[in-house]
C-alpha cells in the first residue's frame, strides 16, 4: 500500500530576468529544490527542503546560493 503521508520531491526550475523590469544583461536563473515532507502527527505535517539558486538574476554578486528551510502545516 502506498503511504500518502510522506513524500519525498525534486523541483528545477530556468527563469529569465524581465529586462523591462529589471534591465539589460542579466544572466538566466537557475534552481533545484529537494524535500521531504512527513507526518509527525495526524494533524501536523512538517517539510524541510534544501534549495539552490545558481546564478541568482539580482544578486550578481553570487554564483550560487543555497537555502534552508521548514514547512510546517496544521490541519485540524
């Protein structure tokens, strides 16, 4: 039987900066998203992931960038 609680995903992603909005010459974005996402208790669902911005569009000071995060949801 397959547990639908848990799951377990990847995300990519290529983004181009607007050039009205942001201006010329900037690089294309790109980022890729791991999680993972359980049940703690019935009624709570948490979900840390890892993501990772390679050549982030308005911070040209970075090649790269990588964040942390968790998700929490409550459900009652």
């Amino acid at each position: 039987m397959l547990d639908m609680r848990n799951a377990i995903g990847i995300a990519l992603n290529r983004s181009r900066p607007n050039e009205d909005t942001f201006g010329l010459g900037l690089k294309d974005q790109y980022m890729a998203e791991i999680y993972y996402r359980f049940e703690l208790l019935r009624v709570v669902t948490l979900t840390p992931s890892v993501q990772v911005i390679v050549d982030p569009a308005l911070n040209l000071d970075e090649d790269l960038i990588t964040i942390g995060s968790l998700r929490a949801r409550l459900a009652f």
